[in-house]
C-alpha cells in the first residue's frame, strides 16, 4: 500500500510540472557558476522580463540578445544562453511571453507546453520586435559590453533573429538556427548566417529562394545544412533522451561555426583592459558607492 500511495504521488507531482521544463538543462544550469539574473525591461507602457547571463572574463564582451524556441523561455534556453555565456559573451534572453500568460505572468505562468505554443504563435511581430530592441539596447549599454550586439533564434526564434536583421540597424550579425525567412529582405544591412537541419523540409525548402532573394537585393546570407539532423538539433542534440546521432553531431559543429564567427565580429568599442592603476581607481570608486546585491533584480527603462 505505502509503496502505491508513493506511486500515485509520484504520477501527481509529475502531472503538476509545466510541460516546458527539462530537469536536464536546469541541472546543468544550476551547476554553473556564471552570475545570471533577472531584469525588468521597460518601454513603452510594457513591461517584459529577460534572463541576463554574465561570461567570466577580464574585457568587455559582446552582447547576443537570444531568442527563444516556440516553447518560451525553457529551461534549455536558459541552459543555451548560459553556454554561450561560457563561451564569453553577455547573452541577453527575454521572455516574450511576459505579460501575457494567467495573472500577467510569463512563460512559466502556462499550466501546459501547448498553450505557451499557442500563445507564442499569437504573439504580434511588431511587439516581438519592440521587446527585442528593448534587450539589445539594455544589453548595449551594460558597463561590461562592447557595444557590438547580435541576435541568435531557435525554431520560431531564428525567424524572428531573421526578421529582427530586417528590423534593427545597429546589429552586428543574426544568426538563424532552423527558422524562415521574412517576406522583405531589402531592410537587412547585417550578415545573416543560416544554421539549417537536412531532415527537416518544412524549413530547409525555404532556403534555395532566400539564398536568390539575399543575392538580389545584395546582401550577405550564409546557410549550412547539417545532414541527418532534425528541426530543434541544438536543444535535441544534447537531450539525452536524444536517440539520433546527427543531431549531437550537428550542434557540436553549429555551436563551434557560431562561436567562431562571433569571434571574428568587429567590436564597436575597445576591449582592452584598463592598466591596473585605472583598474584600483574604479574599484575605490565603486567600493565607495551603494551596491545592489550580487544576485537583485535589476529594472531597466529602455528610452
């Protein structure tokens, strides 16, 4: 009897969790020692919450504003923009589904992983864009960043890094992992580099039309097609439930071409570190102003 009673417990407990959450990428998130936090990002009459992850280096960085799956603001895109942390740079994710969920909440406000579909996929471009310039310009003004920001998507996120290409001047590239391309592609003035799945047609039969379209209106689109892998390889490709090979395959060689070409970007400001006397002068400085505590919330207004 006790040993049912533990059972049906355990079947309730599980039918409880949001459908969203992946105990995996939380658990591997936890173990980091990056500083991560939340912050309140205001424009306008919104609101919006991000996740700010913090890379552990000596120099400026630049800033990669991620945009999430269909799926909201996962467990795993947190744990994706915490390994790009790791990789050096300030990864700014918001959650654009703030606001909107049961009692103003966001991603983790919906009971289930298919309403935060539905409501993901109802979400207006034009909002999506204004929250995404909310980040990047949050992003572009931290005292730690160089000023050079790009935007990376995932599933329904690399459509909107590619729409975001379309609607932002300032970035420095997008990266679009298996998502569509915008209608109009003459508004475009950064790189856009494509990272695409060959077992995944709905996405990939986009591809051949948007390399002519990017070549006629003069502009520099770079896809790759990792064969055998499927749509969503880099949340899949280190799932352990994970049963396709390819799919470890290909992230482990998209995540190495998107680091590499990240190092290769122009930064808008130095990133030379400050001589050790300037270095004591702003640390006596700061040690003689009011600071927040090392994991508060931070409320930023966006002008």
């Amino acid at each position: 009897m006790r040993r049912l009673l533990l059972c049906l417990f355990a079947l309730v407990l599980a039918a409880s969790l949001p459908a969203t959450a992946q105990q995996w990428a939380k658990t591997k998130l936890d173990a980091s020692p990056r500083h991560r936090e939340y912050v309140t990002l205001k424009h306008g009459d919104r609101s919006l919450q991000a996740f700010v992850v913090y890379p552990e280096v000596s120099h400026k960085a630049t800033v990669i504003v991620l945009i999430h799956e269909i799926f909201g603001l996962s467990d795993w895109a947190k744990e994706m923009a915490d390994e790009l942390a790791a990789a050096g740079y300030i990864v700014v994710a918001p959650d654009l589904l703030s606001g909107f969920g049961p009692n103003g909440g966001g991603t983790d406000a919906y009971p289930a992983q298919d309403d935060v579909t539905k409501a993901v996929s109802g979400l207006d471009p034009a909002v999506v864009n204004a929250d995404l310039d909310a980040a990047a310009d949050y992003g572009k003004k931290l005292p730690a960043a160089n000023g050079t920001v790009v935007s990376a998507g995932f599933c329904w996120g690399g459509g909107k890094s590619f729409a975001f290409a379309a609607h932002r001047k300032d970035l420095a590239a997008a990266f679009v992992f298996y998502g569509p391309p915008p209608s109009d592609f003459s508004t475009i003035t950064a790189p856009v580099y494509g990272f695409y799945a060959g077992e995944d047609a709905r996405i990939g039969a986009t591809v051949p039309a948007t390399i002519e379209g990017m070549k006629a209106a003069g502009k520099k689109y770079e896809p790759v097609t990792y064969e055998g892998a499927g749509h969503g390889f880099m949340r899949a490709g280190e799932d352990p439930g994970n049963t396709t090979p390819a799919n470890k395959t290909a992230r482990d060689q998209a995540l190495e071409r998107l680091t590499t070409l990240l190092k290769s970007l122009p930064t808008t400001h130095s990133s030379v570190v400050a001589p050790r006397s300037s270095r004591q002068t702003a640390r006596n400085a700061k040690a003689a102003s009011p600071e927040a505590s090392c994991h508060s919330e931070a409320t930023a207004a966006v002008m």
